[in-house]
C-alpha cells in the first residue's frame, strides 16, 4: 500500500502544503463569512415558511441580488485580510442591500438581515466611528425597509396594536446588528496580530543572516585591505622608477612580491578558520536561526569532545539542514541529536515540514551533493528523505578517526 500511495502522486498533481500562516489566513476568512451565512439564512428561513412556489421577483432578483452580494462580499473580505482598499465593492454592496429590501417582502429577521451583514464586512474596511455611523446606518436602514410587521417601517412602532409585539423584536434585530461588525473586528485584530507577529520573525531571520554577512566582509576587509592596498602603492611606485632606477624598482617588486605571500598565507589560514567551524556555537547559532523562523527546536549532544575535523563536517551539514528547513519545508518543529557510536559520529535532523523537502534524496538538485561528497571523502554518508509520517530526516555518519 504504502508503495501504490508513492505511485498516485506521480500521476495525479500534489497539493501544495500551506504554512501555518496561510492556513490561519484561510481560517480568518472562514470565520468572517458571518455576513454571508446572515444574508442567506434570513430569505432563506421566511422561504421555507412560505407554502407554494417562490415568487417571480424573487427568483429574478432576490437570488442573483445574493449572489452578487456574497461575490462583493468576499472581495471585501479578502481586501481586508490583505490590508488594500476596496472603496468600489462597498458602494455596489449598499446598493445591492438597497436594491433587495425595496424588492423584496420581509421583516427584520429575513430580509432585514441583509443591513447588519453589509456592516460587518464594511466594518473590517472602516475606524471605529466610521462603523458606529456604518452599523446605524445599516440598522436603521433595514428596519426601514423591512418593518417588523405591517405597515410603513418604524412608523408601527409609534401606533398601536403593533408597539408591544415589535419592541422585543427590533431590540434583537439591533443587537445582533451591533455584535456582528465588532466580532468581525475581533477575529481581524486577531490576524493583523499574527501575521505581524510572523513578519516580525521572519526579519529576525534576515537579521541574523545581515549580521553574519557583515561580520565575514568586515574580517575579510581588515584582513587584506591594508596588505592590499600597500601592493598597489609599491607597484605604482616601482612602475615609476623602472625608468630611472631600476635597482630600486626591483626591490620594490621584491616587496611586492613578499608582500602578496603573506596575504595569501593570511587568506588561507583565514580561510582555514572559517572552515574550521565551532560545532557548539555552530548548533547555538542554528537553533537561534530556526526559532526566529518560528521553528521550535530541540537539541541533543554527546558531552564527549570530538575531533575538530568530525566536529567541522558536522557544523557544515547542521548548516545545509537549517538552508533546507527553512527553504524548503513549512516545519513547526525541528529535532538536532548527535550521538557518538562505534567510533562514528551521527548527527540527525528530523522535522515536521514535509514538503519539497520530502523529495530530496541527497542525489541531486540540493546543496547536499557537495556536502555528500565532502563526507564521503573520509568515509562517512549523508542521507535524506522521508523520517515518518508527515516528517523529514537528514542524517550524516561520520568517523571519528578522521580522514581515511
């Protein structure tokens, strides 16, 4: 079974898998459709009250009116979400909520409902007084046109028989026409509050890759910059005098030359440095990455010293699995163990993000090729792919008695 499920995806296109973010944004969508089920639910219940068959005004502008209302809805919606303007659908919406309740025959709690959903979807585009006047509006709007009874709107509730059986009623209507533009406002804090939240670990990330960038040229500038910078001045010089004194333009030369041989010995043991990574502080750095990519990360390591070319293949490998996690996957959680065991040290990196990821196999297409092959040159392996359900596994074997 499991190697038929292997088989299916290749014919038929996978689905991508959404961040937690984009799910909480799916989510947050869902969850202010309030507007929408209100202006169905309300001619949808008087409907199934009325016995024979719908009315032909209803079906020629009742339903299509709800159609185009629910599509400008959810325009607004999704303006909202995303933080952009949608002045053009607010004003159609109004006009088809106008439209429905001069057309249609209803109360408050049928066709009235369409005053209180147009205000809270406005409500996320609007400030806070600009809703207070958008729900009044709304409310008074819908009780005008659709009263609570017979008669010409609010005018029923100022004459008898119809005051005492239309208060209860219009004091619900306007309740639920106050609660449902703030809970929209409510569950909209809530995602303004998450996605700055994400944006705000996402630019810890860059950060922390800036500071390293800055660190590398800033040695790299005061560890050559002078020694370059006095080549230059000394070939200048003995290009000048090799006319005129050519004893002394050699010597320059013979500076020069020295000059480069000990930059170049400075660059290599630099670069010998830089190679020579810090697995510790390297394993620090890394878990500080994953977790300002909102990451959780957990770490395991033997308390026994390894050797620092050991150590230096394992920092490299931690490396290219942080770049993969947080390329590649949409993890939440990320496992780094390391364990030392006969005479080999194996380091693993599992987490939750199966995505591209999972399809990585350390053959091809991924910085893990030159990293394979550096491992393989002492005799170790790197291996990556599927770790469980859902989860991703890369692991690296390398001996401990150096290179073979």
């Amino acid at each position: 079974m499991r190697r038929l499920a292997r088989l299916i995806p290749s014919a038929l296109p996978r689905r991508k898998q959404r961040s937690s973010l984009q799910r909480f944004r799916r989510m947050t969508l869902l969850t202010l459709t309030l507007g929408i089920v209100m202006a169905w639910l309300g001619p949808l219940s008087e409907l199934g009250e009325e016995s024979g068959s719908p009315g032909l005004l209803l079906l020629v502008v009742g339903v299509p009116g709800l159609v185009v209302f629910t599509v400008l809805y959810v325009r607004i919606l999704e303006a909202a979400v995303d933080g952009t303007p949608a002045r053009g659908e607010i004003v159609a919406s109004a006009v088809v909520v106008v439209i429905l309740l001069l057309t249609q025959d209803g109360d408050p709690w049928s066709w009235g409902l369409l005053g209180p959903a147009w205000a809270s979807g406005v409500a996320l585009l609007l400030s806070r007084s600009a809703t207070v006047v958008a729900t009044v509006v709304a409310a008074t709007v819908g009780l005008l046109l659709a009263p609570p009874g017979p008669g010409p709107g609010l005018g029923l509730l100022l004459a008898p028989p119809y005051a005492e059986d239309s208060l209860p009623v219009v004091g619900a209507y306007l309740g639920v026409a106050a609660a449902a533009p703030w809970a929209n406002r409510l569950q909209l804090w809530f995602w303004r509050i998450v996605r700055a939240a994400e944006e705000g670990k996402e630019a810890q990330a860059r950060l922390a890759v800036t500071e390293e960038r800055l660190r590398f040229s800033r040695d790299l500038h005061d560890l050559v910059g002078h020694s370059l910078s006095a080549i230059a001045v000394k070939s200048e010089v003995a290009a000048k005098l090799s006319e005129v004194d050519a004893a002394r333009a050699a010597g320059e030369m013979d500076e020069v030359r020295i000059l480069a041989r000990q930059t170049l010995k400075e660059i290599r043991a630099a670069v010998r440095g830089y190679r020579t990574v810090d697995l510790a502080a390297e394993l620090r750095a890394m878990t500080a990455v994953l977790e300002a990519g909102g990451i959780r990360c957990t770490l395991e390591t033997p308390s026994d010293q390894m050797p620092e070319g050991t150590a230096t293949l394992l920092a490299w490998v931690v490396r290219e699995g942080t770049t993969n996690v947080l390329r590649h996957s949409s993890a939440t959680t990320c496992r780094i163990t390391i364990t030392l065991r006969e005479g080999s040290a194996v380091l693993e990196m599992t987490n939750d993000g199966v995505d591209r990821a999972a399809r990585v196999d350390g053959r091809g297409g991924t910085g893990l090729v030159g990293l394979s092959e550096r491992v393989a040159a002492i005799g170790g392996t790197v291996t990556a792919g599927p770790g469980g359900p859902g989860r991703f596994r890369l692991r690296a074997t390398v001996p401990l008695e150096g290179e073979r």
